[in-house]
C-alpha cells in the first residue's frame, strides 16, 4: 500500500461558531429564565399572601425578633400599647395575633409593621406626635396594613422562600432564619393603593374607637410642612403625596360626617421621646 | 462593586490574550504538522514493509493546555443550560494536535509510527486538558 500524504484543511473537532456570540446568547438565556422567575415570584407573592395562615404568620413574627428584641423604653411602650389596645379592642375583624408594640430609639419618622402583629414604632416618630390621637391614626394605619395582610406582601418575593422553608424544614429553622434575616436589608414597601387603604381603615377605626376623628390628618399635615416635597419623599418614597393623603382624608370624613372634637393630649413617660 | 470590575478585566483579558494565544499555538502546530507530514503515524498495528528493521521503539508525546478565563466562565453558563462546550473544544484539539506534533518530533528519523493511541485526562478543576499520545517508532535498515 502507498502512502500519500495529505494535509486536511477542515477541522472537524471544533465547532464553528463564535465564542463571543455564543456567550452573549448564553448570558441573554440565563437572563431571561431568572426574570421569568422573578416575575413568577412575584405573582406568587400575591397569590400566597392572602393565603397565609395567622398560625404561620405567626411563627414568622418571631423570626425578625431580633429587630425588636431589645426592650429600652419599657415605661413609653406601655402608654403606647394601651392605645394600641383601645384601637383593637373597636376592631374585632383584625387578624387574631398578639398585637405588640416595639419602640425603637431612631430618628427615622416612621411606624412599621411586622409578621405576627408586631408594631414598630420609632422614637423619632413618637417625638412628632402631640396628641393621642395624632398617634392613634398612626397605629391604626399599621394595623390597616394587617388587616390587608400588606406587611406581607411587603415582604416581597422572599415570602415564597420563607414559606417554602417553613413547610419544608420549620419556622424555626436557620434556614428560614437566614431568609428572614436577608429579607429585613430590604425596607417593607407598599404600593400607593395600598397605603391609601391602610389610611381609610386607620380612619374608620379612629372614628370608631374615639367617636370623632380629630388628628387624623394631624401627622400627614406636619410632614408635608416639615418636609417640603423632595426631602419628604426621599424618606417615604412610597407613600402617596402628603397633601394628597391629607385631602383624601378630609373628603371621607366630610361625606361620612365624622365629627371633630377635643384631642387627647399625650403623655409619655420617658423623656427621651419627649 | 470592585470585584465586577476585576471580574469584567479578567474576563477581557482571557478572552485577548486567550484568543492571540490560540491563534500563535494554531500557526505553529500548522507548520509543524506539515514538517512532519512525511512521517506516517497510524492506528493499525501491523503495517509492516517486508524490510528487516533496524530499531522498534515506543515512543510518546504528551501535551497540556489550560483555558483561559473567559473560557472558563463560558463552560460554567454552558453547564447551565446543557449542550456543546464548543469552547472547549479548540483546548482539546490543540491539546491532541500539539501531542502528536510532540510524538513525531521525537522519532523524527523513524519511517513509520504504528498503534498510535491517544489518551486524555483532566489536569486540573479549571478544565484545561491533556493529551497523552503514544505509539512504536519502526526504523527500517537502511
């Protein structure tokens, strides 16, 4: 046999295509899976919810304790907690937790609630507040975020992982303790709809609980003065225009002919807050 | 914040000096292979002439080739979504190429190399490869 010998010219054992191209498809497909299941997960949100049990949101509660473990104005929490009380004691339809309040020494002008009926309320708040209603509004706006089940929802697209932690491994697992810990980096935000919400049943529960709805818009109204519009919003960035919430509220409580009467001054016995 | 840009210059870098390097390592197996275009190395085991041999000898040539970054990265998105590694395919040529180069360069002088076998294993976790080739150099008496 003759051996002819003979270059080959095509390569057969790589692949013709481009490695540049090839990874920018790559990265575009990767890419579009991960915000398919970010929208995915966002429905979920939404879907799963309103579905929680109480028993669960419960055990949720306590795994951002850390949060507000901490007891520092034990004397103010108290007068804080019976005003809370008084607002629930008008309001039987409220998911049945333990309603807590949580104070907390910050300069942040803020109230939030948490799983499990856990009020936070920071001191920097608590020192705007002049009258107990003015705080009572406030309150019950949180409690109108349970009675929704924003806070939940606030929780973002971590809740389903929370939920699947909890239903596969338990509430108290570190699992679901270091989602929980991830999760609370990221400020609750709620939606304009739902703030405007939480504002109308905070409404109709000051109404109920004190028989009239002086101080309703008492803390909208200092905030919007207090914070001319940029600097206002670089704190609430949710929440809807002040002067919008403020008049919202004046309309409801002009059709419904809620009346206005004396305020209950409040007392707080730490001097911290005051 | 800095590790995405150290991320991104490694990325570049790989992908620059990786490609000119595949490209030097292409030119030069080119030229070598038609070198040694002459020298016949085949699987088969017996191919022999009727000649009286002078000298049987094994012989073997052995070649790694590492991947550079961007290959690396492109792998790992590869091993999401499943299907050809084709980048890593050029290492795996040049690696198997660059061998038998290696192999032929030792028994220059021979006639023919026969049971020529090619092996390969992986050198390291970062997925570069090498190419073990080897074979039995037949001298014929002159």
């Amino acid at each position: 046999m003759k051996f002819t010998p003979k270059t080959i010219e095509e390569n057969v054992n790589v692949s013709p295509t481009s490695p540049v191209k090839d990874f920018f498809e790559l990265i575009l497909k990767i890419l579009g899976i991960f915000l398919a299941l970010y929208i995915l997960l966002g429905f979920a949100v939404d879907y799963i919810a309103p579905r929680i049990s109480e028993k669960t949101e419960a055990q949720f509660g306590a795994l951002f304790n850390s949060i507000y473990e901490e007891q520092k104005l034990p004397d103010s929490e108290k007068t804080v907690q019976s005003i809370v009380d008084k607002l629930l004691s008008h309001n039987p339809s409220l998911p049945r937790f333990t309603y807590q309040t949580h104070l907390i020494e910050s300069k942040k002008i803020n109230a939030q609630a948490f799983p499990g009926g856990h009020i936070i309320i920071y001191t920097g708040l608590l020192k705007e507040m002049r009258s107990e209603n003015e705080l009572a509004m406030v309150i019950a706006h949180e409690l109108g975020h349970f009675a929704h089940r924003d806070h939940l929802r606030g929780l973002g697209r971590g809740l389903v992982f929370l939920v699947f932690s909890t239903f596969l491994s338990g509430a108290d697992s570190s699992v679901s303790r270091f989602i929980a810990n991830s999760m609370t980096n990221a400020e609750m935000r709620f939606s304009q709809t739902q703030e405007s919400a939480a504002d109308s049943f905070a409404l109709e529960l000051l109404n109920k609980t004190y028989s009239h709805a002086a101080g309703a818009t008492d803390f909208f109204e200092k905030m919007s003065l207090k914070y001319p519009a940029p600097r206002f919003f670089y704190i609430f960035a949710t929440h809807p225009y002040p002067q919008r919430r403020i008049e919202a509220l004046k309309n409801t409580i002009k059709e419904k002919h809620y009346l206005i009467k004396e305020k209950i001054p409040l007392s707080l016995p730490h001097q911290d807050v005051h | 914040m800095f590790d995405l840009i150290s991320f991104i210059i490694l990325v570049g870098l790989g992908y620059f000096i990786g490609t000119q390097i595949e490209k030097k390592h292409y030119a030069s197996l080119k030229r070598r292979e038609a070198l040694y275009l002459q020298l016949p190395a085949v699987t088969a085991k017996n191919m022999l002439e009727e000649r009286p041999i002078e000298k049987a000898s094994l012989i073997s040539g052995s070649a790694a080739i590492s991947t550079d970054y961007f290959k690396t990265l492109l792998s790992g998105l590869r091993n999401f979504l499943g299907g050809e590694i084709s980048a890593h395919e050029t290492i795996l040529d040049r690696a198997r190429r660059e061998a038998i180069v290696r192999l032929k360069e030792k028994a220059a002088d021979a006639d023919i190399i026969l049971n020529l076998r090619i092996e390969t294993s992986t050198v390291s976790l970062m997925g570069g490869a090498e190419v073990l080739a080897y074979g039995t150099a037949i001298y014929y008496k002159k």
